[in-house]
C-alpha cells in the first residue's frame, strides 16, 4: 500500500535535516517566560529532541500562543524548581531569558564542567546567541553558532579557544571517538588561552587533525624518539597532552621512557586502538572477565578508555559473561572462525588450544584480527596498517570464579570511533553566502569534515570552525572526492561534502550515491542526507528578471561522459517543444563547436530574436549578465562559469529584462 503522508508526517519528515545536524546536543530543553520569547522558540519547534517548555500561566493567558498550544510543553510552579528536574537530563538548555536570570537560575545547580549540560541563552529579540556555560565540553559554543545560523544572529562566544582559533583541546578527540584521560585539564587549556606552547606527544590515533591546524598555533611536536625537549627556554613547552593508549600522569606508574621530566599540567587523551583477544572457558563470569582485564592493563599501564573492542572465536559468541561484559561497556565484539585465527602468526600458539577448537591460537589472533579489519581510510592510505600485539597472551584464574580467560591485547593502527558517519551532501547556491540556505549552514559549521573543490571551499571560509578538517581537492577529482568523503564517514565522521549550486543538480550528490551503491551501502550507515540549494538556472534567471515562468528544461553540453548524439537528440527535442533552455557547462577552452550546434539547431525551430541571457558567475564578485538573441549570443564570450539562458517563443525583453508570459495568450493584466 502506498500511503500519502499526512500534513504531520510529511512536515517532520521534511524537517528531517536538523534532526541529524543537532543529533550530538539532544535531548535540548528550551525554555521561554514571555510571548516574545516563545516565538523565538517556535522556530525550533521542528528540531526532534527538543521540548520547548512555558509557564503554564503564560499559555492560559495568551490566546495567540494557545492556537500553537501543541509545540509547547508547560510548568507549574517556579521555573528554578522545574529547571532543576531539567538539569540532568537533558544535554543542552536553551533559554529565551534575561542573561542575569538565567545565571541566578543556574548558579546552584551547577557542578562540573565535566558533567553540566550546555547552556545558551537567546536575547528576545534575536539577534544575539550566548554561549553561558559548558562553552568546550558540552557544546555550548558550537550550540549556539548553530542556532545563531537558524536565526541569522550573532553568536556572542567568550572562550579563549575562540580567539586563537583553535579546536578546544577538551574537544579534539570528540570526532574520533577518542575518550578523554586523566590529568590537569584546566591546567592545560589555561596554558592554550595564555597561547603558551603546548607539548603534544602522540602515540596512537589519526594525526589527521594536526593537518588543520590554524597558522601560528601553539603546539610542539616532538620528532618521534625526541620526547624531552630542552625546558628553561621561551620556546620550552608549559604544559603537555599525551594522546595515547597507556595511562598517564605520575600517579599511576608508566614506563620509564614516557616519564615526565618536567612538572608542567598534562592531560591525555585515549585513542580506542587496543583490541582485546579474550578466549574462555565455557561458562567464564562476567566478575572473572573483567577483573583479569583490569589486571592485565594494570599491569602494562594501559589505559581501558582506549579499548575499541574485544575479539574472539565465533564459537564463544553466545558466550553469557563475555557478551555482557561487552554490552556493558558499549564494545562491539567481533567473533572470528578458526579457519580465519589459524592463519594468524602469534608467538604463543597452544597444540592443546588447536585440538579443542581447531585454532593454536584463540586470544592473541583474534587481538590481531579485530585490529587488522582494514577500514575504508586504511585502504586508501598508501601505508599498510600496521598491528602490533603489546600484550601476549596472559591465562587468569581465579579462586571462586567459575571458568578461566586468556587475554590478549593489540594495537591497531586506526582508532575505533564507535560513531555512525554522516554524508551531508550540500548545494552552496551559486556563490554568495546569503545565497546559501540556513540548513545548509548549519551543515558546514557543524561538519567534523568538509570536502569540495576548493573554489567553493573558499566560498564558505566564514562558515569554517577551528579543529574542522577542510580538504580542499581540484575540480577534476570529484569521484576521489566521492571516495574519500565516503571514507571519512564510514569511519565516523560527520562529512559535508560541497557542490556548487544543487548538489542533486550535475553536483556531487549524484556521484556519492552512486559511489555507495557500488560499495553495497545499507540505506543507513553512513546516513545521508541531502540538502538542496540554489541551482546556477535559478540564480542566472533572477538576475536578468523571470525567463522560467513557463515549462524549462536544463541541458548539460559536455560530452565527456555522455554520448554528443544524445545530448543533440534532447537539444532537438526542447527546441521544438519549445522549452526555455538553461544551457550548463556550454564551453570550455577544448570544447567550442557544442555550443554553435545548439545555436544552429535552436534557430531551426525559434525566432531569430528570442531573448538569450548569458550569466556568467551569478551572484560572485566578477558577475557578467548579457542580454542578447539568439541570433547574435555566440559574438558574446561565453566559458564554463557561464549559464546560457534561451527563451520561448513567447519570451521578450524590456530594458534590462527578460520576460516569459505565464501561458501563450500574451501578457494577461493580473
Ligand atoms: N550543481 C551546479 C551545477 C554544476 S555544473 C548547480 O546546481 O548550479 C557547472 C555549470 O553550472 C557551469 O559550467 C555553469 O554552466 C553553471 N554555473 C554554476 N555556477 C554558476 C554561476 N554562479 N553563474 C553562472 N553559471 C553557473
């Protein structure tokens, strides 16, 4: 059965895009105590994970608002007793308030940077966003650019990482799943605001993020086997972050080549590259499995916040201690058959291990396994991925514990990001900023990652934030660019990939569904989401006036991938259907004759003088608009950052204008 969606249905599947945009700040609590403060509000009324909240003296009293009475959630009592049922539940508060109340309101709830939700705080009128509070960790600040693109406002941010630039240190690793350490972390970004430098030692993980750095940034990298430079100079760091499996800091004990030399705030960040090989006897519990874990990374100073997964033998996929220990630390456990572990080289194999299950090896090849699985972005490196096995295996046994585990631990070369990817792919219109829509900005500021050719990257630099990977690729390599931001979201990331105008439209949109159909793509992970935009037929027409206000139809004239003799078939057709035509991609340096066969074949069935418009770059700084004929437009120049607009048969100018009547009885009064 097919079923026509209701006005409900239809409108929030519309509204689908903002869902995934603010997919990370959910669930938002929104909270207005006056009229004009709800209809602030009412514009976020489509975002899912949202309530917005109102007094409920204010709905009873305001009749206006009543009639949109079903967006609103209401309160009785005192806002600061219901705020404090809203505290810990939700991730993000938005208020439409005085900035003072909002902060006597909040004052005695708050704890932990850590822990307390992002607060943003709209002036009634709109024009102002403020992050308060929760500004780096909670997402307050990326918050409130967003909503402030939502409402064309000024986003008012106070961070110090804002000034320089620069992704908040207690951030970086959000994107890739990495999970964040103990240390001094108030420490370490006072250092970044005072833009001291800052040592970084990676040891593990993507450096991907170190490309995009802002110039001038205040990190030190310190060559691989460098890891003490020189202290007591200008240039000595004043304070260090480790990004790294192994834990960290002089509390608990590390070995002796990264010891510290230096008392300066340090904090770290954990990658999730260890794989953990866990074999078991039938019936092991949950307790036994977990405390030999946590001996075992004791033991080697590894950190368990950089676990990505655990890995096994199928045959202990149902295996009741395992799975739950698996499911309650949110690990995926990927289970390998003996057939796949017995070719894995280890340098512990057991012949007893092989008569039972067919493997000499079930914990350390399944370790080195689940941290081989070679991922999209491995694939492309040119590099091999590279696994090492920091723990052979190691057997525990407990005394009262049912069973017995070996464990295993390997270090994969890619982090696990245990985040679903997202594919916006955004039409940026023809190239002015207040040309892009608002969903689509939103897209970009809030994108982990932004691929495009690297005019239209230029295009929207303003919308770009500190930490976003920006890769900017030339316009013949779009089926790379394809491929790569499929890669990128496969691995987690949230990538928004650029076309000029629609993306749907001759755009990108095209060739990153077909690049995932080929790949055998779910419908689902990555999830996709496409956002329209003004197409150049749209934006050349509004320049020269209302040429499309009858049937059109847009015809490409390269060739490169399809057939000339299709692309003159449907010239033939559109001109003798009488179609206004937008011509796209008419004429390259290479490609000259396209564009006079056209003219040729359109002169065979159209006045000599039907209007032709020829826009070259709509809505950029060095526009060109031509109004001339049919006749005479190839005297003009014409390249391929022109659109060439023709009429119909009713289509005339005046002045500066063209005009096609809305039917063909000639201008009608209305
Ligand atoms: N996705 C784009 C089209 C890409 S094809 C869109 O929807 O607009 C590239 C062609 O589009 C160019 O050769 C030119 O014909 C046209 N074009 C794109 N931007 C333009 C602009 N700002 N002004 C005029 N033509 C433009």
């Amino acid at each position: 059965m097919v079923q026509t969606g209701s006005r409900r249905s239809g409108f929030q599947s519309l509204l689908r895009a903002f869902d995934l945009i603010f997919q990370d700040f959910q669930p938002i609590a929104a909270i207005a105590t006056t009229p004009i403060g709800a209809n602030q509000l009412l514009k976020f009324a489509q975002i899912d994970g949202i309530t917005l909240w109102l007094p409920n003296s204010l709905l009873s009293n305001s009749p206006a608002l009543n009639a949109q009475w079903s967006v609103f959630h209401t309160y009785t009592g005192s806002l600061k007793n219901h705020l404090a049922t809203l505290w810990n539940t939700h991730r993000s508060l938005v208020f439409c308030l005085a900035t003072g109340a909002v902060v006597r309101l909040i004052a005695p709830l708050l704890e932990d940077k850590a822990s307390d939700p992002a607060v943003v705080v709209i002036d009634e009128t709109g024009q102002f966003v403020l992050s308060l509070c929760g500004g780096h960790q909670a997402g307050a600040d990326q918050l409130a650019r967003l909503i402030a693109l939502q409402l064309g406002a000024t986003p008012v941010l106070t961070g110090s990482a804002n000034r320089a630039a620069l992704p908040g240190i207690d951030v970086l690793g959000v994107p890739f799943g990495w999970q964040k350490g103990e240390g001094d972390w108030t420490g370490v970004s006072a250092a970044i605001a005072r833009h001291a430098p800052v040592q970084i030692i990676q040891e593990a993980g993507s450096t991907l993020w170190q490309k995009h750095l802002p110039d001038g940034h205040p990190f030190q990298f310190p060559a691989t086997g460098n890891r003490q430079p020189a202290t007591g100079n200008p240039e000595s760091p004043q304070a260090r972050v480790w990004i790294t499996p192994f834990t960290q800091l002089p509390t608990s004990p590390r070995p002796q080549a990264l010891t510290p030399s230096h008392p300066i705030p340090e904090a770290c960040w954990h990658p999730r590259v260890l794989w953990v090989g866990i074999g078991c006897e039938r019936g092991t519990s949950k307790t036994l499995i977990q405390q030999a874990v946590q001996q075992v990374f004791q033991a080697h100073h590894l950190s368990q916040r950089a676990i990505a997964g655990v890995a096994t033998i199928d045959l202990k996929a149902d295996e009741m201690g395992l799975v739950e220990f698996c499911h309650e630390h949110h690990w995926p456990l990927r289970c390998f058959p003996a057939e796949a572990l017995r070719t894995v080289p280890v340098p512990n194999p057991s012949a007893i291990v092989e008569a039972e299950v067919g493997t000499p090896s079930v914990a350390e090849a399944a370790a080195l396994l689940g941290a081989t699985q070679v991922s999209a972005l491995d694939a492309q490196s040119e590099q091999p991925a590279e696994v090492s096995l920091p723990v052979p295996k190691h057997i525990i046994r407990q005394a009262g514990e049912a069973g017995a585990v070996t464990i295993a631990v390997a270090q994969a070369q890619q982090e696990y990001t245990g985040r679903t990817g997202k594919l916006w792919l955004v039409g940026i219109g023809p190239g002015q900023l207040d040309q892009i829509t608002p969903a689509v900005q939103t897209a970009i500021a809030q994108a982990d990652a932004v691929i495009g050719y690297s005019l239209y990257i230029d295009l929207v630099k303003p919308l770009l934030r500190p930490g976003q990977i920006v890769e900017a690729l030339p316009i013949t390599q779009e089926r790379q660019r394809a491929e790569r931001a499929i890669a990128l979201a496969d691995w987690g990331l949230a990538v928004a990939v650029i076309s000029s105008g629609d993306c749907g439209i001759y755009g990108m949109a095209g060739l990153v569904l077909e690049q995932l159909h080929i790949q055998g793509w779910d419908g689902h992970t990555p999830e996709v989401q496409v956002f329209p935009g003004i197409t150049a037929l749209q934006a050349a027409a509004s320049r020269v006036g209302a040429p499309l206000m009858h049937d059109f139809c847009a015809i490409s004239l390269s060739d490169l991938l399809t057939p000339w003799e299709v692309i003159e078939k449907r010239l033939i057709a559109a001109a003798q259907a009488d179609f206004v035509v937008a011509l796209y991609n008419p004429k390259s340096q290479t490609r000259t004759h396209q564009i006079e066969t056209a003219q040729q074949i359109f002169l065979k069935y159209r006045d000599r003088k039907t209007p032709v418009a020829i826009v070259r770059s709509a809505y950029r700084p060095d526009e060109q608009v031509t109004i001339t004929t049919l006749a005479e437009f190839l005297q003009f120049p014409i390249d391929m950052l022109t659109l060439v607009l023709i009429g119909n048969q009713s289509s005339r100018t005046h002045t500066r204008w063209v005009i096609t009547p809305r039917g063909y009885l000639g201008f009608d009064a209305e």
